[in-house]
C-alpha cells in the first residue's frame, strides 16, 4: 500500500496541533477523518483538505463519549475500508490550585485527555488487529515526565496519556503490524492557552519560547511513516524530557520557582471554565501568534533554566558513575 492510499483519523482537529496534523496530512494520504466538537469549523477545514487532495469525513463528536468515538471508527472503515493510522490530539487544559478548582473541571480534564485517548484506543484496535496492522499515535506533553505547578489535572492527564500507551505496546505485540508512537511537546504555539479554565486570577502565557503546531505536526507524520515509542518535540521538550528522568528534583523546584511565574501575565481575569464543557466560538487556528509577543527576556530565562537542569542532572549522573566506577576499583584493589 502506497502513501497515498493510507487513512488517518485525528481528533482534536479544529485547531492547533490537530489542524496543523489534518493539512500536513491531507497532501499525502487518500482517506481523512476529522474529528472535533464544532462542527463548522470541521467542515471549514475539510474544505481545505480536500483541496489539498484528501477525501474527507468530518464527525462533530465528543471524545468522552466513547461510544461515539466508537462510531468514528466503524464510519471509518465503512466510508474508506480501513484505518492505517489514528491520532488521538483532542485536550484541554485548566489552571488553577489542586485544591482550589472545582472538582468538575479537574474531572472533565482528565476525562478529555485521558479518557477521550483510551476510547480512541479502544475504538481503533479492534480494526487496526483485523486487518493486521496500523499506527496509533498518542500527543502527550513533555508534563507527562514532569509536573508543573497549577496544571495538575493537565499533568496527570498526560502522564496517564504515557502509560496508556505503554500498557498497550506490550498488549499489541501478538500483531507485527502495529505500532504505538507517544508525541511528547513542549508548549506550544496554539489556542489551547488562551481558551482553558482558568482559576487563577491571573492570565495564561506559554512559559518560554512555544514551538509551532506545524513542528509538532510533522513530527506526527514522521512516526506515521517511521513510528518511534516516544518523540520529543523541541529542544526545550527534549531537555526537559532528560532532565526530568537525571535530575526529578532539581526539575520540581525549578517549576515550582521559576517557570510557574512565567506562565501568567500582570494582568487580573476571572474565574473561567474555558472551553471545558462548550467549544470556545474562536480560535479555529493553528497558531495563535504567542511566537511573536513573547517577551526575550522570559524566552531566554526558561532557555536557561532548562540547560542549567538538564547541565546539573548530568554532572549529577556522571558524578555517581565515577563515585560507583571507583568504588568497584577499590573492592577490586583489595582482592
């Protein structure tokens, strides 16, 4: 089967990084499904998909929903015969205190990420085990090694994003043909910011320099055509990925000092659900322009803190490999 004859499935499609996956993917693959909660803004998308020269089925659905997702996946196979490739985007977020948000939307977070990811797991395998094969790709974050402060059901929810894909890895591994990626980003550059919940008092900005959503996008398609168990996408995401497996702690109290204020303006708001439970009526882009308005001096601030955990984790670990090669050569002199 060529390139072209492939069909892919990605939710969380209306925008940011799933927008950014559906134009990159409609270039080269026969068969798209779009799947998102706003259903305008899909078929705006498909429009474009199909000029690229995708044929395109567009499912205005919730991914906690898992029967729905359910229905994604036999309409897939229905309207192209199969799925070659699944990719499950679709997030939100919310700021706030552990114990100062509202049970509901930490709940409805984790149900979102976490959940909506499992039932498109559970959606697609079936098929990807009967026709032999398939990719599934998972966007977790680079929070999915490390916490953050005020993103604590974000965080969880990535976390679990990772294990799930890990548990399913090995539960697949009776079936040569299928592949299970895990899409590691830092923050990046989309309107997930500026429409989560928001309990904070204070408004949300990307903490550092953000990545493009197309970056992310083609590192999707990447493991689409090659998969790999987990990609980190950006420098900063790659280094903190690493730091966060040398060096735990000295990455906890550095998110906890540092970047946590970085990630919020002088600026007063209100308590805000975001788009949790309803679509926000804007924001059906890739990009949102954080690129061009973040401030250099915070840029290079989080540039910094980042090298110096990561510089500082591995003299930890080069540290104790000496500390361990030279105790094995005095046990080794005595003999």
């Amino acid at each position: 089967m060529g390139k072209r004859d492939r069909v892919v499935v990605v939710t969380g499609a209306s925008s940011g990084i799933g927008r950014a996956c559906a134009l990159r993917f409609a270039e080269r693959v026969g068969g798209l499904v779009l799947v998102a909660r706003r259903a305008a803004a899909l078929e705006e998308l498909a429009t474009e998909c199909r000029g690229r020269g995708s044929e395109v089925l567009v499912a205005a659905v919730d991914v906690t929903d898992a029967e729905a997702v359910d229905r994604v996946a036999a309409q897939a196979v229905a309207r192209f015969g199969r799925v070659d490739v699944w990719v499950n985007n679709a997030a939100v977020n919310l700021y706030g205190r552990t114990e100062e948000v509202p049970a509901r939307l930490w709940h409805r977070v984790v149900q979102t990420n976490l959940f909506g990811t499992y039932h498109g797991v559970r959606a697609v395998l079936p098929w990807f085990r009967e026709q032999g094969g398939g990719t599934l790709i998972n966007v977790s974050s680079v929070l999915g090694h490390t916490g953050f402060p005020q993103q604590s059901a974000y965080a969880a929810s990535k976390h679990g994003i990772r294990a799930l894909g890990d548990c399913v890895r090995q539960e697949v591994r009776d079936v040569d043909g299928i592949s299970v990626c895990t899409v590691l980003p830092g923050p990046v550059d989309t309107p997930l910011f500026r429409v989560a919940g928001n309990w904070t008092g204070r408004r949300v900005v990307p903490p550092g320099q953000p990545v493009p959503a197309d970056r992310v996008a083609a590192a999707v398609l990447r493991c689409a055509d090659r998969p790999r168990r987990e990609v980190p996408v950006g420098g900063a995401s790659r280094a903190g990925v690493l730091a966060a497996r040398i060096a735990p702690g000295l990455v906890e109290r550095a998110g906890a000092r540092v970047l946590g204020r970085q990630h919020f303006a002088d600026e007063a708001t209100a308590p805000t659900e975001g788009n949790l439970f309803e679509p926000a009526d804007f924001g059906a882009r890739v990009d949102d322009g954080w690129r061009s308005g973040v401030d250099g001096r915070r840029r290079r601030g989080a540039k910094a803190l980042l090298g110096a955990g990561l510089l500082l984790g591995a003299a930890l670990v080069s540290a104790s490999r000496a500390a361990t090669t030279s105790r094995g050569r005095t046990r080794w002199a005595r003999r």
